[in-house]
C-alpha cells in the first residue's frame, strides 16, 4: 500500500487555510482598525474606554491619553485603553418621538389579544 504523503498532509494543511481565513485575517484587520482609530484622536472627541468609561478627549501625549470624565476631572489612559470614539446622535424632537410610538392593535375593548393563549 503505497500511501501517498501528500494525501495524509492534505487535511492538515486545508485546517490551516482554513483558520487562517476564518480567524487570524479578520482579527488582524480588526485589530489594525482599533489602531487606526486610536491613532486618528483630537482632542474634543468623545470616547469610550474598554471599561465602559465614557469621556472627552483633553490632549494628547506619546502613548498617553488625557480624559476628562466630568467637568474638572482629568485621567490619563492609555491610548490602547480607548475602545471606540463615540459619534454625535442627533436630537430627536418631541414630535418625531410621538411618530415612532407603534401603534398597537389596540380595540379600545381592554382587552390585550397580544398576551391570550388559544
């Protein structure tokens, strides 16, 4: 029985295309974004931590970023720390908040025919 050595590597090496392309490709394009955005801070950005601490940028300093969480109250982070950079939501008005309000089903009868059971 001549085995081939081809054949017997064959399943390994289409694991490791397949990893490759299922795992470490797109995690390395995530991660060279994460480095792009924390290089792209100015100050004035609102930002939140990978700890969830949500803050303004006050400046910058080699690897160091200052924040300021509340008026007067400055930390320094580093710039690995930030996990993305908040963008400004507009306002909503009162009349555009009542316009999204779904309107139910509702027959004014009192009766709630979304909670019965048949």
């Amino acid at each position: 029985m001549g085995n081939n050595p081809l054949g017997t590597f064959l399943p390994l090496i289409l694991l490791v295309v397949v990893f490759y392309f299922l795992l470490i490709r797109p995690q390395r394009k995530r991660q060279q974004e994460q480095v792009q955005m924390q290089n792209s801070l100015t100050p004035g950005v609102r930002v939140m931590t990978t700890t969830g601490l949500f803050a303004t940028v006050v400046a910058l300093q080699d690897d160091d970023v200052v924040l300021e969480v509340a008026p007067g109250v400055e930390t320094r982070w580093a710039k690995a720390a930030i996990g993305r950079v908040l963008t400004p939501v507009d306002e909503v008005t009162d009349e555009e908040a009542e316009e999204t309000v779904t309107d139910g089903s509702d027959t004014g009868n009192g009766d709630d025919t979304s909670t019965k059971q048949s």
